[in-house]
C-alpha cells in the first residue's frame, strides 16, 4: 500500500491524488459519519464549481495509530480498504468532514468495472453515473438503465489518458467535432490541475477527534442531535449507530422500527432528569458512556408503549401518533412502572387524547414538555388523570384540507379506526396491520376530483379510512337493501365509515354536496361525544 500523499502538514493536494488516497484506504470514512445525503443537484453544483475553478472546501482528517475505527466498506457506491486490512500500527486518516463532497468526487471520478459499478445500497450512490453533456455544456447525472447519449463524457474516464483518447477518437464523425474534442481537452485539465486543501488533525485523542468532528458539523446538512452523540460516544467497544440499527430491528414487530432515535435519546434524557426538548450532546452522551444499558431499557419501555398504543389507542405505529412528544412520555411512564393497572392504563389514555385536543405539544417549550412529564409521574404514582381544562373549546378539525401529518387529522383517523373495529370486532388485527403497512395511504377520498371538482373533496368529511375505496364505492352504489334480511349487514358498514341513511341517499343520486354535509355532521357528533367524554367542549364548525 502506497503512503499516504499528506503526512504531517496541511497540504493543497491534487484531486486526483487524493482520489488514489481513498482507493487505496489511505482516507477512510468513519461510521459515525452521517451516511450519503446528497441528491442530484448538489452533486452536479460541486462538479459545476470544480469546471469553473470555484473552491469547494477544505477536507479535514484525523490521522491516528492507536485507535481502528468501524469505517463504512463503500465510499461513493465503490468498495474501499478497511483499517484492519493495513499492517498494525500504521498510521490511519480517517476523513472528520468532507464526507459528501468526497463520496460525490470518489463515486463519479473513478473507474470500475460492471459489478463494482452495480450500487450502494447504503449510500442510495450509483458510481459512474455522472456526465458531462459536451453539447449544453453541463452536468448530467445519467437515468439508470438509459443508455448516455454519445456527446455525454463519463467523467470517471477525466484521470484516465487512454480511455479519454479512445472517446476523442468517437467524436471524429459528429458535425461540430473539433469543438466537442476541445472541451474535452478543456474540462480534463480542469479536473486534472484541481487541489483541495487537505488539514489533519494529529492526535491520538478520541475524544478531541470527535469534539472536532461535531463543532465543524453542528450547522451542517441535515447533521443533527443523533449524529454528534454517535460521535462522542463512539468507541471501539460502543458504537451508538450499530446499536439503533439493532434498535430498529427489534422494534419492527411491533411497528415501531421507524421511530426516531432522537425521540429515544429524549426519553433517556427524561429518566435522568435532564432537558428533554433542548438536546445536550455532550450531556447525553456522557450519560451513555456511563449507563450503556439505559438504551436496553428504553426499548423495552417503547415496547410496552407501543402495546398500549395499539390496543387502547388505535394507533398501530409512530406515523399515527398525533405528537412525538407523546411517545417520549409514554415510554417514560412505563420506565416507571412496567405493569400499570387498569387505572393507569385509563388515565393514560385521557392524557393522550386530551394533550392531541387541546394542541398540548404545537408549539411545546422545554416548561411544557417538563409539566407533561409531571403529568405523567403522577398518572404513575396512581393520582388520577390531571383535570382536563382548556380555556378555548376544542374546535372541529373537518373545515379545512385533511393533511394527514396534522395532529387532529390523524385524532380523526384513530376515531375511524375505532368505529371500524366496533363495527367488526373480528377484523381489529387486520385493520390496524393494513394502517401500520400502508401509513397515509390507509386514508382514501371517496369523491375523487374528476367525479365531482370541488375543494370540498380534500375536507375530512371526503376522507374514509379503507384498505380499498373502490370496494367501498361498490358497496354503497349496489342496493344491498334489497335483499332480505340485508339492513343489519348494511347498517353496519354504514356505521364503520360514518355513513348515515341521509347520506347513503345523497350519495346514491349524486348529490355530492349534500353527501359531504350530512358526513360532516355525522364525524362532528362522533368527535363531540368523544372530546365531552374527555371533559372537554367542543364548538362545531360552521
């Protein structure tokens, strides 16, 4: 293995060379690195700036010899070295920022053959994807599967002076050739003559690498809490992302692999009587340094949530829950106790309902998030759910668009769903596996926009919570009635999507409008009864 271009002193480097460095395992990219985030456009904006000698940043590595990091096996959608494939002791670069811009220069600049080539499935990167059109003269990220038009230069061919002639020579035949040959020639000694300030960061110190790693990305691209904590936590006995990658495999079957882990480090800030709201890097980490099985439990106590959830709630999977925040309360309540009564189990539902009504979380600072945390101690302790008030009546959510990642847009599912599964009991696990699997989708318009073009079509009362609305739509447009003995069956699939008689009719002669507005009444009498059983009011809407 070659050594490493940079050794001791900042140094500007050739981009070529640099890409050598990566291929040879020179430059390895730690995995407490944020994985590839990069879309289309920023990676044809950095080659852009790279045409017209713009600057792209300086790239910062920690070279070490005492500590082997997990570092990730592809870089760019490439296969690279791992640190345990060089010999003991040699000094290791592992790349602290940089690592998009690096990913997007490795992937699209190197040679590969076919199965090197296929894809990173990590990344989401295909490698050898980038061209340059030499007609329009830019960027151009090929579609996959396209074959590239002929005037497109692959530009991991730029560092390659064989392959390069070879496409030069293609371009003999094409009416404005000379031209076409000349920017070619133009953008390789572009690319060719390119440098980028390489600075290392000499140190043994873990802990002062990855202190670095989160001051220089605190404000980057979509770098938030998790990222750092990944990285201040990370040792080669402890490594935070392996772990919530566990997490989200245990928690899958019981549809909460997708919650994010920010909620979960949330919660463990809660136990320890920490801010909730407002992350703490360096406290939280140094809390699991200290306490690496307080995530073990964690996970048991989002189980038992999640059990709670499904069965009392409706609410199958994060994606129903109206607010986060009322995931890291629960998951804490069942840290202090893993067996609430039924009492319990009961105050905790009107705490849940009653925070999503009166838009308890919109808006929370840290003082609310810390009462909800009392409230929640108390409902524990066995001292009842707190007394529901709320100075302004709870106003109906179906005058306005559905959008289902509203709070009360997904209250109204969750009353659907229970009006479902009341109607056909036998159909409960069915119901909310079809809402777990299909997340928004769970949710149809009956009256689509090409039967009737109205803006009411995309208020609450048009939306019916169904794993087929074209079986719906048979049902309610066939006469069923007829058959004897037929009303009760009809009655009850009226009553599972809120369908009164008065709207049946309305439906059946097309008179949309009036459909929509005896189903608005339905939905408000069902949601009144339901707020008033909270003790709460409640204002219908006009």
């Amino acid at each position: 293995m070659s050594a490493p271009s940079f050794l001791e002193e900042p140094q500007v480097a050739y981009l070529s060379r640099i890409l050598e460095d990566v291929k040879n395992g020179n430059i390895l990219v730690p995995r407490f690195q944020r994985k590839f985030v990069w879309d289309d456009e920023d990676r044809v904006r950095l080659f852009d700036s790279i045409r017209h000698g713009i600057p792209i940043g300086s790239l910062l590595v920690w070279r070490t010899r005492d500590h082997q990091l997990d570092t990730f096996e592809n870089i760019g959608g490439l296969p690279v070295p791992r640190p345990h494939d060089r010999p003991h002791g040699t000094a290791v670069q592992y790349l602290l920022d940089g690592h998009q811009r690096l990913s997007t220069l490795f992937g699209a600049l190197s040679r590969c053959d076919d199965s090197a080539c296929a894809g990173d499935e990590e990344f989401g990167l295909q490698a050898g994807d980038m061209f340059f059109d030499l007609v329009e003269q830019e960027f151009v990220v090929a579609t996959r599967g396209k074959q590239p038009d002929s005037t497109w230069l692959p530009l991991n061919i730029l560092f390659d002076s064989i392959a390069l002639l070879k496409y030069q020579r293609n371009l003999v035949d094409h009416p404005d050739s000379d031209r076409l040959i000349e920017r070619v020639d133009a953008l390789a000694n572009r690319f060719r003559n390119y440098k980028i300030p390489v600075i290392p960061l000499v140190s043994d110190d873990l802990e002062a690498a990855t202190t670095t790693f989160q001051r220089i990305n605190s404000s980057g691209r979509h770098m938030d809490e998790t990222h750092m904590i990944v990285a201040l936590t990370y040792s080669k006995d402890y490594d935070l992302a392996a772990k919530f990658d566990r997490v989200r495999t245990e928690l899958e079957p019981v549809g909460w692999g997708d919650l994010d882990p920010k909620y979960i480090l949330a919660t463990i800030r809660a136990r320890a009587g920490n801010s909730i709201s407002e992350p703490n890097a360096d406290g939280t980490s140094k809390l699991l340094r200290e306490r690496p099985a307080v995530i073990d439990d964690t996970v048991c106590a989002i189980k038992l949530a999640a059990a709670f959830l499904r069965s009392r709630c409706c609410i199958p999977s994060p994606e129903f829950l109206p607010y986060s925040y009322q995931a890291v309360m629960l998951t804490y309540a069942f840290m202090l106790d893993e067996e609430p009564d039924d009492g319990r189990l009961r105050a905790l539902q009107q705490w849940l309902w009653t925070t999503t009504y009166t838009g308890f979380f919109r808006g929370a600072r840290e003082s609310d998030i810390s009462r909800a945390k009392e409230d929640v101690t108390r409902i524990m302790k066995g001292d009842g759910a707190p007394a529901a008030s709320s100075a302004t009546p709870v106003a109906s959510s179906l005058g306005r668009r559905f959008d289902f990642r509203d709070a009360r847009a997904k209250a109204l599912i969750n009353r659907l769903a229970e009006l479902s599964i009341t109607e056909e009991s036998d159909k409960r696990k069915s119901v909310l596996d079809a809402m777990a699997s299909q997340g928004a989708k769970c949710v149809s318009r009956l009256i689509g926009k090409r039967t009737w073009d109205d803006r009411a079509t995309s208020f609450g009362e048009n939306c019916f919570l169904t794993v087929s609305v074209d079986e719906l739509r048979d049902k309610l447009d066939k006469p069923l009635l007829d058959a004897p003995g037929g009303d009760g069956i009809v009655d009850g699939c009226l009553r599972a999507h809120a369908i009164s008689r008065e709207a049946l009719a309305a439906y059946r002669t097309q008179k949309y409008r009036e459909f929509l507005g005896f189903r608005r009444k339905e939905l408000e009498r069902i949601e009144q009864q339901f707020v008033e059983g909270l003790g709460l009011k409640y204002s219908r809407g006009e």
